[in-house]
C-alpha cells in the first residue's frame, strides 16, 4: 500500500474487520514488559502480533534485567510475557514460506508505532 499513511491503512482494514498483523522484534516486548506505550498497543484489538521463538527466546535472556528495571518479580515479568497476546513461529517458518499463517499479510508498521518506550 505504498504512498498511502498508516491512519488510511489501518482505516481501509478496519472496513474490512481484518486485524492487521503485525511482526514484531524484542524492542516492542521489552518495551511491553517495562510498562512502556507498546503494552497498550499489544492489547489493541485491532491488531495482531507475531513473532518468532527466536525472539521469544532472546527476552527470555533478560528477564532478571527486566525485572530489575521495573522492580518487579522475575515471576511477574514471566507472567506478564505469557500474558501478551503474541503468536511465536519458528524462525524456519519465515525463511520457508512466502505466505503467514492463514494466508494474512503482514503490514509494514513504522518502528515508531509499535516500539514506543517510556523509561
């Protein structure tokens, strides 16, 4: 949908009833999980999110830092990740195919909308 805004995108989706899938990286689940504006954008029902295991496994990393960062239990940010409405594929599963899952597409969100912090 080149030339048109995310504001037109995700009007002309939600015409439709889509949800719009999004991909994501750790940035936006660490943001999520330090109470940061991409928690509020996880939980938008107009949306929906992937990722891979991969990345799952990469904020499992950090989860004492998490948890330090935002003086919460180690047990409370494990929660708090289970909680996010996230679908984890492996990573095989984008080098092999060329569609997602239930053939959605996925749309292009710029960093800034989904990858908000406040520290």
């Amino acid at each position: 949908m080149k030339g048109y805004s995310i504001k037109q995108i995700i009007d002309e989706i939600e015409k439709t009833g889509m949800k719009i899938t999004i991909a994501v990286d750790a940035q936006p689940i660490f943001s999520a999980l330090l109470g940061g504006v991409a928690r509020k954008v996880f939980f938008d029902p107009r949306f929906k999110f992937i990722t891979t295991d991969f990345t799952v496994s990469e904020v499992k990393k950090y989860l004492a830092f998490i948890a330090e960062k935002s003086g919460k239990q180690e047990k409370d940010i494990i929660r708090a990740l289970d909680l996010l409405p996230l679908t984890a594929y492996e990573q095989q599963y984008y080098e092999q195919n060329d569609q997602l899952p239930n053939n959605s597409s996925v749309h292009a969100i710029p960093k800034m909308l989904i990858s908000l912090h406040l520290y």
